[in-house]
C-alpha cells in the first residue's frame, strides 16, 4: 500500500471476484486484448491468466512506478503476449482498442497531483465534455481514458472509491458513463469489504453493448464459513435507476424503483429549506486549536477582553434541539474548548500575555497557513454572526435542526440559519423532523466509513420540507421530547405524522417509514 502514489493493492479476494464477473469467455476472438492500467504487481492479468488458461491473452500493462514497472517485466518474462509499458496512464495512447479493461485506479487528491498532471486532466476531462470540477481526484480521468480506449463491445471493470456514488464531482462521471456504456453493474458492500484506502470503495462494471440494459446495483456479502469470500445477491435482487431527481445520487440504489419515483413525487409537493431560511457556514478559523479555546486557557494568556461562546462540534450538543445559556455553562464548566478568539479589536503589543499567545501561533505556523495567510493580519479570523438557528453538517443517527437561544457563534461545521419574512424558526424546525425530510438527507447526503452521514450547503438547502406554522407551546412540548431524550422513532411517529397529515394518506405516511427505516439501516451498517 503506498499513498504517496494513491496506490492501494487489491487483496485477492476482490480480484477473484472481479475475474469472474468478466464475460472472457464469450468474447469470440483469436485473442482477448486486456489493458491494465496504473497495473502495480499485476495481479489483475495474473488472476485473469490462471482463470482463463485456454483463452489467448494479449495483455499491455501500464505502471508509472519505474521500479514496480521492472518487477512486471521479470514476472511475466515467459510471457510473450504481455506488454509492460512504463508510463503515466495519463499520456498513456494506444492505437488498438481493448476488449477488457480491469484494474484499480489510484486515489489522488488534486492536491497532491503535479501542475503537469492537473492540466492532463483537465485536457481529458474538456475532451468528454465533462467540467472541470470533476478534477478533484485523478481516478475521474482515468475513467474517461479507459472508456476512450474500449472496442464498442467492451468491458471495463475497476475498483473506485465510494465518492463515484454519492459527490457532486461523481455525478459528471455517473452521466458520462451512462451515456457511453449501455449497461453498469455497481458492486457494494453493507460490511465495507472494500474499505482500503482508507475510504468507502466500491466495484464498477461497464459493458459497452448488452441486450439487458440499465444500472444496476449488488449488495455484495460475506459467506460467513469462508473469510474473505464474497457472495451477491441474486439477479432478480439488482434493479435499474429510473428516478429523473438529479440531486439523488447512485448511492440511492437502495431503494426501489417505486419506491424513489414515490418520494420523488411527495417531494415534488414542496419547497426547500432555502425557501423558508437563508443558511451560511460558521467560522473558518484555519486552526480550531488555537483559535477556539477553553475557559483553563483565556484565563492562563489573559484574552478574557477578546472572545465569544462559540459551539465547535455536534458532539458536544446532542440531547437537545434548543441551544441556550445553560448549554453553555455546562461546556464551560466541562472544560470543552467554547470561546472563540476575535482579535479584531485587539491592539498590537498592547498586552503581554496575548503577545505571548501569538507568539505560540507563530511557533506552530500557523500564520503561514493558506486561510492565515490571505487575511490582513493572520490572527484575526473573520466573523460569521449567529443565526437563529443552527445546522450540524455532519451527524451520526439522524441529522439535526437546532434552535440558537443564546445567539452562540459556530464553526463552518454548521449551517447558520436566519428565517426568511413570513415563517419562524421553530416553525421550520418542528416541520423538519419528518421522516420524508430526513429521507431526502439520506438521499442527497453522502456518508463515510462509520455510517456518518455528510450534507454540504447546496444539499442542505435543498432538502423539501413540508413547512408547518406552530404555537410557541407546542415547539415547547416538541422541544421537551428531545430534552427527555426521546429516541428519533418516536419523533417521527409523532411529530412527524402531524407535519405530514396535510400533504398525505396514513397509508403514504407508513411507507415513508419503511423507507427511511431502510435508508438508516443501509448507512449504519457501513
């Protein structure tokens, strides 16, 4: 395994069962033409060798690694009909097209690409007709060069990350592919099986011609008398997308059919959040650490004069939706880091203790950080005001709307919420906690490894809410429930079936649970 290169070698199990989705067989030609790029130690044409012993392979493998590449040449030094070509698969050109293309691109950020590199992908990504916001990763272009490089009857099959799934960037790929190949099989595990990189992977199949057409997904499982072998379900378990939402990503293959067109529908119904409120992230201090302090540590270097409550993490607030002074106090009195520290108004050398805090700054770097850097002086971060409300971007269980009593600061973990004319913010969130709102959290959201569950702004605001005007007793009671530490079921039971008794039958109403039971429990087993 190697990060340096994104390189995450593929354990053999996965490898096998990759192998023998291939249709090798059925391909009628003298030889099979195979391309494995970014090939590593080759195991993909090794394993399609030893399965296919009477098949002719005539195999090229690209590696960029000039000493791996070296390797490759002595491993299959007896075999004629296999190429090793060292080289970036990025420039990598091919006058012969493949009939298999099969292997595990590298994960690499944009960030740690070379500027050469950076404008190749973008190169190949203009080529397709793809923005360039699908840039972020490396794997975005080798999937593009892969497809360029298939006969029209071809197949490729790669190990990618779980982002293909579920970000924005992936939603260019997921529109490419479904306008070049004609069927795309997505393997995924509730277990995680394919948790290399450190992150959620998944396996691709894409065929260029097939007589059953559509996208298809597999929930693949572990047999529990054999470690490490995987089963799939049954044909008649994939199914094919035919929801027209573009906000709802592939991940939402979880559900039927008829069960996203349902949701679809009811959704269709109502507005967004971003109708009801404006929302903006908190602060971007650059460094929480130093700039987000207990009260142990205003009082060792004297800032008493220069900070605010600021709340820093979702976990440090959970047993409520209405935040107030109280909530505070009890950060404080635990010693969580709860003051943020504005130094706007600070004058320079005009006390010794805070000179000393600064100093300890510049010790750690911090002013040579990119967001320290661009601002006047590095120590005084930009204010975000509080709303009315407040919106933790990332949750565990359930996604969670809270009301901001004590008008405390955030950090960009949240969302800051301020009602537009016309509704009220306890409003807005009693009418949030239903569970058609919060299947659409599932749906747009995109979750990681440990099941948490991830809403950027535009995903947020968009989010259909059937908006329900209420009595300040009545958020009251709503409020006491989460106080009392009512478990988010019954909420929905109550609660949400009030929201939604407007817009919808009881018959609606228990399908939207079954759905929603079924979206959590797809996250939470990850």
């Amino acid at each position: 395994m190697s990060k340096e290169f994104g390189v995450f070698y593929t354990p053999k199990f996965l490898i096998d069962f990759i192998i023998n989705k291939l249709p090798i067989k059925n391909i009628k030609k003298q030889s099979v033409n195979v391309l494995e790029p970014s090939a590593g130690d080759g195991r993909f044409i090794d394993h399609l060798l030893r399965k296919n012993p009477r098949i002719v392979v005539d195999a090229s493998l690209v590696e960029i690694n000039k000493e791996s590449a070296s390797l490759l040449e002595d491993k299959f030094i007896n075999q004629e009909k296999i190429r090793v070509i060292n080289s970036d698969f990025l420039y990598y050109e091919s006058i012969k097209k493949f009939d298999v293309i099969v292997g595990n691109p590298p994960y690499i950020s944009k960030k740690h690409l070379t500027r050469n590199q950076i404008e190749r992908c973008r190169e190949i990504l203009s080529a397709a007709s793809i923005p360039s916001l699908a840039d972020k990763n490396i794997w975005t272009s080798f999937i593009v060069r892969c497809t360029s490089m298939l006969e029209d009857n071809g197949v490729m099959a790669l190990v990618l990350p779980f982002d293909l799934l579920q970000v924005k960037f992936g939603s260019y790929i997921q529109s490419y592919l479904t306008s070049n190949f004609s069927r795309i099989e997505i393997y995924t595990s509730n277990k995680l099986a394919f948790d290399m990189a450190e992150q959620d992977t998944i396996i691709l199949l894409a065929f260029k011609n097939s007589k059953r057409k559509g996208l298809f997904l597999n929930d693949l499982e572990f047999d529990k008398n054999k470690k490490n072998k995987l089963l799939h379900h049954a044909a008649d378990k994939c199914r094919r997308l035919i929801s027209q939402d573009e906000n709802i990503k592939w991940s939402s293959l979880t559900l039927s059919d008829y069960e996203l067109n349902f949701l679809t529908r009811l959704a269709g119904k109502l507005k967004s959040i971003g109708s009801y409120a404006t929302s903006r992230p908190g602060i971007v201090t650059a460094a929480n650490s130093f700039f987000i302090v207990s009260k142990r540590k205003i009082e060792e270097y004297s800032l008493q004069k220069y900070v605010s409550p600021i709340i820093q993490k979702s976990q440090f607030f959970q047993n409520n939706i209405v935040f107030n002074e109280s909530d505070f106090n009890e950060l404080v009195n635990s010693n969580k880091p709860s003051y943020f520290i504005d130094l706007s108004g600070y004058i320079k050398n005009s006390s010794e203790r805070v000179e000393d805090y600064l100093k300890l700054g510049e010790s750690l770097e911090l002013h040579k950080r990119y967001k320290c850097q661009r601002r006047k002086n590095w120590y005084v971060v930009p204010k975000v005001p509080p709303g009315e409300g407040f919106f933790f971007k990332r949750c565990n269980e359930y996604p969670k709307l809270h009301k901001n009593n004590f008008e405390i600061l955030t950090t960009d973990a949240a969302y800051n919420l301020v009602v537009n004319e016309g509704y009220n913010i306890e409003s807005l969130i009693y009418s949030f906690y239903n569970p058609l709102t919060l299947c659409f959290a599932e749906l747009y959201g995109r979750y990681y490894g440990g099941g948490v569950l991830e809403l950027v702004p535009n995903e947020f605001r968009r989010l259909p809410i059937p908006y329900k005007e209420i009595s300040s007793q009545l958020f009251l009671d709503f409020s006491n429930k989460f106080k009392n530490k009512a478990n988010i079921d019954e909420i929905l039971l109550s609660s949400g079936r009030d929201v939604l008794s407007d817009i919808i039958e009881e018959h609606e109403f228990i399908e939207i649970i079954k759905i929603y039971k079924k979206l959590i429990q797809r996250r939470l087993k990850s």
